[in-house]
C-alpha cells in the first residue's frame, strides 16, 4: 500500500469519525487530524529517505570503484614502464656477466681484450639506464601508486556491511542463492584487497633493499668500467700464463655487481606480476559485484 492510498483513508476515517462525534457531541476536532496526517507524513518521509540512502550506498560503490579502476591503471602503465626497463637492463647484464669467458679452456690475449672492449660498450650503454632507474627510484613510486589505490579500496571494504543489509532486506526481492552469490563475492573481494596490501608491503620492502643497497655500495657501473679500462691499458704488459688470471678477475669483479642486480630486477618483476594478478581478480569481483548492485538498484527504483 503507498503513501497516497493511506492517506485517503486516513482522511476518510477522520470525517467519518467527525461526523460521529458530532452526533454524540464528542470532541475531535482538526487537532487530532493534523497530528494524524503529521504522523504519516513523517513516516512517508523516512521510508522515502530510507530509498534514497539505499540508492546512495550504491551510488558511493559504483563511484568509488571507477575511482579506485582509475587509480590502478596508474599502476599498471606504471609496472609497464619499469618490466620495459628493467628487461632492457637484464638484456645487458646477462651479457655483461660473461660467465662462459672464465671457463675456457685457452684463453689468449686478443680473446682477453675482445672480452674487455666488449664490457666497457656494454656498460657504456648499461649506466645511464641504471642511473635512471636509481635517481627516479621508480620501485618507491610506484610503491606510493600502490597504497594510495588501496586506500580507495579500503573505501569500498568499509561500505560492503551497509550494502549487505541492503541485499538482506525483502525490498530488494533477491533470492537466497542470488544473495549468497553477491557475499561470496564481496568475501573474495575483501581477501583480495587483504592480499594486496601484504604483496605491497613486500614490494616496498624489495624497493627499499635495492635502493638502499646501490645508493650506498661501493660497486658501482662507473667504478667496474674504470677497473676494466686499467685491465685493458696494462694488457700488452701481462704474461700469457697471467692472462687467465687477470680474466678471472674481471669476470668475478663484473658478476659479482650485475648477478645482484639480476636478482634484484627479477624478483621485483616477479612482485609486480602478483600484484597485477592479485589486482586483475579484483576487477573481477568488480564487475560481478556491479551486475548484481545494478539490477538491485532496478528494483529499488521501482519500488
């Protein structure tokens, strides 16, 4: 029954009551129709402000998910920056560790310089793009595209309890397994943004260990090349039975700087991978999540 059905038959009921208490001359008078008609407007207004929260709960989840999607793609041309980068390093390194070069059998002078004349180009190209990678300290960053994200998601977490009440209440007219599907969803939803914030909190740990790492190590690209540009300028003084060992000492002077730094690049291209899993499942849950709050909210218009 709407608001405007009772009304009519309040209003009935207070002119028949008028008419009787005229006739047995008791008094009930506009008063008592004012607050009865006070009473019901009131009641209409709550129960139509009631509607009007319930459209805005889903207003706020629908505005703060394109928010938060906005954000996060951010992130991910972010991440596409850095994997780019950090491949283009790892291209270099692998060939700058040169591992194979110690375990040969013979080794002669023109093999040591080619080696030699080899590392230096490749670590002419090697450095600005490590200097690059240090100074924008791109892992920090991104940590910080990262956490503001999820703050937006935690946004959306502090609203699922008031949307549940919603989904529970009989004016939405979903049935049991419809409304069991939609928590199932916001459960996964909330783990998920548990999930990535501990994988954030990894990744930042990571960013923070390299950073602190290069900025402070004494092995440095520049330093290694003027290592090797001296090996290469004393080579035509060096006896043939010491060549080996001069090339066993540039190999482990440039793997020991580079085979950290591989590992360093891997493992943050490894973090970024499961942060963009983790992510692209929650997208998921976001489009699960909408077609059902949308077809809901169809029914509270109605209504």
């Amino acid at each position: 029954m709407n608001s405007l059905n009772l009304i009519y038959i309040l209003t009935a009921i207070l002119i028949f009551k008028k008419t009787i208490c005229s006739k047995t001359e008791d008094v009930f008078g506009t008063d008592d129709a004012a607050l009865g008609l006070i009473i019901l407007q009131n009641e209409t207004f709550e129960q139509e402000n009631n509607i009007i929260d319930k459209k805005d709960i889903f207003s706020s989840f629908f505005n703060l998910m394109k928010c938060a999607r906005e954000m996060f793609k951010k992130v991910e041309e972010e991440k596409e920056r850095i994997v780019t980068s950090n491949k283009n390093l790892l291209n270099l390194s692998s060939i700058l560790k040169m591992e194979t070069l110690v375990d040969l059998k013979s080794i002669n002078r023109d093999r040591y310089l080619a080696y030699l004349k080899e590392s230096i180009n490749l670590i002419n190209k090697f450095s600005p793009l490590f200097k690059k990678k240090i100074d924008d300290e791109s892992g920090l960053n991104m940590s910080k595209l990262i956490k503001e994200g999820i703050l937006e998601l935690e946004k959306i977490t502090n609203l699922i309890p008031k949307i549940t009440e919603v989904i529970d209440s009989e004016e939405t007219e979903q049935n049991p397994s419809e409304r069991d599907d939609i928590k199932e969803i916001f459960e996964h939803f909330e783990k998920q943004v548990q999930k990535l914030k501990q994988e954030s909190e990894r990744y930042y740990k990571s960013a923070i260990d390299f950073f602190e790492y290069h900025k402070s190590s004494e092995v440095k690209p520049e330093k290694i090349k003027a290592h090797l540009v001296n090996f290469r300028n004393n080579s035509m003084f060096i006896k043939k039975n010491d060549i080996r060992i001069k090339a066993v000492s540039c190999n482990q002077l440039v793997s020991a700087f580079f085979r950290h730094f591989t590992t360093s690049c891997e493992i943050e291209n490894r973090l970024l991978n499961s942060l963009c899993e983790i992510l692209n499942d929650i997208w998921v849950c976001k489009s699960k999540a909408e077609r059902y709050l949308k077809s809901i909210n169809d029914v509270l218009v109605k209504n």
